[in-house]
C-alpha cells in the first residue's frame, strides 16, 4: 500500500506541475491505471470532447459487423454506399474510382479520399479557421463529405499511400450505418458503451447518455462539455463542434474512456482476429506514431532517441490532447485530455512522464 501510495502522489505531482502552467486553461484530466494503482487528476467527472480517439470507436464497430458477416471489409465502395454519396472523392471519373476503394482501406486511411479538417482545399481558409469563425454552424455527415467532393482533390489512387483522413472516417461510420441497419449513434449505444459500461458517454449533437436521442440545442452546455479550444478558441459551446461524427464525436469521460479500453483489450467487443487486424501496423503517420486499422501505435524513441527503454503502447490519440494508450503486457492504461490544439507537445511530455514512473515502480 505504501509503494502504491508514494507512486500515486508522484503521478499527482506530475499533473500539477503542468496544471501550473497553463494558465486560461482548464487542469489536465488524468487518469493513470495499473495493476494495484488507479490515480486521477483534474476533473475526474467532467465530460470532454474525445476528438479522433473516438476513431478507434468507429472502428470497431466496423469490425463487429465485418464478426458478423454484414460488413465486407474488402467489398467495392460502389456496391456499400449510394453513389451519390462516393461520386468524385476519389481517383477516378464520377463513382469509377470508388470500385477500387474497400471498407478496409478507409481503416486504415489508404483509400486516398482527401481529409475535410485538416487537408488543403480551394477555399480561402482552412476548415478549422471555418469553424472557429462560424461558430453557429451546424454540420451534418453529408456536408462533411460534400466539402471534400467540392473543394479538395483525391491524394493518391487507392491502396498507394496511407494519408490520415477524417472523410474516409466519415464514409466509414455511413457504411456503418447502412450494413447495421442503425444510426451511428444508436449502433455506437448498443454494442460499444452499453457493453463496455461506459453510461456516461454519448455521439454529441446525435444521442445522450443512456442512448436517447439529443435534442439540446446546445448540447456542449447541456452535458457540461469542458473547454476544447481549436486555434484558440473555445468550441465547447459552438454548434460548429458538430464538425466531428464518425471521425470522433464522442462525449466521455476518464473513467469511460478507460472502461472501453479494459473491454476492448478483454475481448468483450471484438473478437483476437479482429484485435490483431486492428494493431497491425503497417503505416507511419509521424515520428513516434504508427498506425494499423483504427489504431495507433506509439514508438517513443521516434520522439526521442532515449525513450528506447519505453514499450510500445495501443490506442488513438485526439488533436485536442485527447490520449488514450495502453500496454496490454503490463496492464497500464493512461486517459488524457489536455482541451486544446496547441497543447501536443506538452501532452506527450505528461503522457511520457507518467508512464516513465509507473514503469519505474515495476522494475
């Protein structure tokens, strides 16, 4: 008890020395397990805006009904989707192109299709600028993939290069919706939350905790969303935040977020297949970070040299700070959020200091 009690006031010393600063900024949610340990920090209770960490989410929907035989994960786009949902976001003349895109590549973001949030595009300003600016902005699926069909190009042919992308994860969550017979929302309910017991969570502007749908018109302010500031500012209370769905909507918590990754790794959602297709990791996306099928993997001497010793850890990571990482072999889960974009760096810099010393109290 007494090891376990100096390791959990280290890992709060830790989170408060980055709270301190931040000032304008909300403290870090943290949340630390291991076996014999379980530390939080910052508000625990609060619920926060997941960002892509909710792709993990999506993706394993995708692979529950892939389980079940009513997802082909290597079936043509064209024979999954309505055309005029497909037409010209790939290479290709019209819906052509999309005969060569699979479910499978959409996972693991080589289909090609260009990326609405953070991909160039004809405009004269980014997407992100337009969401912070037009802050009452209500977005569907639909408008998501017809900004990408109207002002940006196909990066590559199918299958040629891996380029992370929020459209195809947008395309993903409708396959989802067509081959499951659902809403996302109501999918994402019943075979991922209700399972992992994860009550606290919900698809923000579509459902509410429990399942029941959202009517709220500003839901960030009904579900007390924290702080997620994009650029600087804050879209917890902007309809505009609508901007992420099947890429990452999700409204959760520490404790949820931790929940799911005790359920995913336990074989509670998906099946080992499934698992091992998910975590093969084929692709870079930057140094430190590779990725496999709706999963990330981080490689910490990519960020630098020393980390060497640090074992490979799976989950997803949020641009918003959002982590969610674990080390199956030692049973170490580490959920943070940090609320903003230009928090990054710093939330690897707390994210490998935590770990650092939890490591150092098994050795």
């Amino acid at each position: 008890m007494g090891r376990h009690s100096g390791i959990a006031e280290d890992l709060h010393t830790i989170a408060a020395r980055f709270a301190r600063k931040r000032r304008d900024l909300p403290e870090p949610q943290v949340l630390v397990s291991a076996p014999g340990l379980h530390v939080t920090s910052g508000d625990r209770r609060r619920r926060f805006h997941s960002a892509s960490v909710g792709k993990m989410l999506t993706a394993t929907l995708a692979f529950q009904l892939a389980e079940s035989g009513r997802l082909d994960m290597t079936a043509p786009l064209t024979s999954l989707l309505p055309r005029d949902e497909i037409d010209g976001l790939f290479v290709g003349a019209g819906a052509a192109g999309a005969a060569s895109v699979t479910p499978l590549q959409l996972l693991t973001h080589t289909s090609g299709v260009a990326d609405y949030f953070e991909g160039p595009n004809d405009t004269s300003r980014s997407f992100t600028a337009r969401v912070t600016a037009d802050r009452d902005e209500l977005f569907a699926p639909r408008d998501l993939i017809a900004f990408s069909r109207a002002h940006q190009r196909p990066v590559g042919a199918p299958g040629e290069r891996f380029s992370y992308s929020d459209t195809g994860y947008v395309l993903l969550a409708r396959l989802i919706e067509e081959s499951g017979g659902a809403s996302l929302g109501a999918q994402l309910h019943e075979r991922i939350l209700g399972p992992a017991g994860m009550d606290a969570s919900c698809l923000l502007f579509h459902t509410l905790p429990g399942g029941g749908a959202s009517t709220a018109s500003d839901p960030g302010a009904a579900l007390d969303i924290a702080p997620i500031l994009v650029d600087g500012v804050d879209l917890s209370r902007a309809r505009s935040l609508s901007c992420d769905w099947g890429g990452g909507g999700l409204a959760t918590t520490l404790d949820d977020l931790h929940r799911f990754a005790g359920a995913w790794h336990g074989g509670a959602l998906i099946g080992g297949g499934s698992r091992a297709r998910m975590t093969r990791i084929e692709h870079r996306f930057r140094s430190g970070i590779h990725y496999g099928a709706g999963v990330m993997q981080l490689r910490y001497p990519g960020f630098f040299p020393l980390l060497v010793g640090l074992p490979r850890t799976i989950g997803h990571l949020g641009v918003t700070g959002v982590h969610l990482f674990s080390d199956p072999e030692r049973d170490i889960t580490l959920v943070l959020n940090l609320h903003s974009t230009r928090e990054m760096t710093r939330s690897f810099q707390l994210h490998i200091q935590l770990l650092q010393r939890v490591l150092r109290a098994r050795r």
